[in-house]
C-alpha cells in the first residue's frame, strides 16, 4: 500500500488541537453531522504506524445464499483493551469530554478499518446494532491516510445528502438520531486512491 502524504501534513509529531471550528450540519429527523477538518496533526505518521502495527483481520460474512469478503481490513478495540496508540486514547478522552453534556457517556470501544484502495468499501447501513437501534447516540470517526468519501442519506434510500471526502486527520462525528434514521456509506472509488484508516470510537452497547 502507498499512501500518497498530504503537503501540509509533513511533520512526525503526532497530537490533536482543541475541539474548536466544529461545523454541524442539520440532516433532518433529529440526525446531525460535525465536521472538524484536520484535527489531528501528524496524521501520515499515525497512519504508518497503525497500518503496520495494528492486528488487521480480514473477515467473510453470509450474503444471502454465499458468503463473501469484507471489502476492508478490520481491528476491533473493546472497552478493556488498550489502543494501538497513545493518541487515540487521548483522543477518545477529548472527544468523551466534549461531547458529555449531550451524549451523557464516554466513548469506550474503538472500530478501525483499513481501505486498501479504491475497491474497498463500506455498504449504505446505520450502527443499528444494540442501543443505537432504539436510542439517540453518537459516532466519532477519525480518519488518517488518503480521502475516501463518506456518504450520507434517508433510511428509506432518498437522495445523499452529505458527502464528505476523510482523511488526513480529519473529525467527523454522526449524533443525535443518526444511525436510525440515515445511512452512511464509503463508496467504491474508480479513483487512483491511496489506502485510508478509520477510527470509530462509540459509546457501550453501540455497534
């Protein structure tokens, strides 16, 4: 994999700033986005990092009468377990902090995907498993490497209504009645893309 650094992200040192210039974008239903572009510093440098040291599995699943692979590689960090680095816990922390007066409840758990290139990918689906299913809640994604797209839409498969390209330390964080009444996706890519790694750091009983 080749990841293609961004100019103006050249420095090791990585860190997060303050939770300053957030942009919420209203979705309707209750659902909202906050945007924070390039959040983390020293993004590249993470991404190297966790692209060669993270346990990454590659999973199959059942898709009506076969089973087919997961498009990305997958790591999954539950509330007991220490993350790959530092700064994701710091992270994690900063954003449980911030977030505490409308989500009520820490971050605990952490999901990363890897997006190998522009043939990996993600369906249109909501974290509809466990609370998320029934109750408001958040998800924080972090993402480091090259931009891939996250899209947004109804449930009931109306036009996208946000799309936003992530990468290179970029926020984006998925409130209120997001996983039940929109979708997300991360499309597939005709693109020349490089690989991508995402965080999503979710509050307990929400996958």
């Amino acid at each position: 994999m080749g990841l293609q650094g961004s100019l103006f992200d050249q420095g090791d040192e990585i860190g997060f700033g303050p939770l300053v210039g957030l942009r919420r974008t209203a979705l309707g239903a209750g659902a909202w986005v906050d945007h924070l572009p390039g959040w983390l510093a020293g993004a590249d440098a993470l991404f190297e990092r966790l692209a060669a040291e993270v346990p990454w599995r590659a999973e199959r699943r059942q898709m009506y009468e076969r089973e087919v692979e997961v498009p990305r590689l997958l790591a999954f960090y539950g509330a007991d377990d220490a993350l790959p680095h530092p700064v994701l816990t710091e992270a994690r922390e900063a954003l449980s902090r911030h977030y505490a007066a409308e989500l009520g409840e820490p971050f605990v758990t952490a999901g990363l995907c890897l997006y190998r290139d522009g043939r990996d990918s993600v369906a249109w689906h909501g974290d509809r498993t466990g609370r998320s299913s029934t109750e408001d809640t958040m998800v924080a994604i972090v993402s480091v490497g090259d931009p891939r797209d996250l899209a947004l839409r109804p449930r009931d498969g109306g036009p996208t209504l946000l799309r936003l390209p992530l990468g290179h330390g970029d926020l984006v964080v998925m409130g209120g009645s997001c996983q039940r009444t929109m979708e997300h996706a991360v499309p597939k890519s005709t693109r020349a893309v490089g690989p991508r790694i995402s965080v999503q750091f979710r509050p307990r009983g929400v996958m």
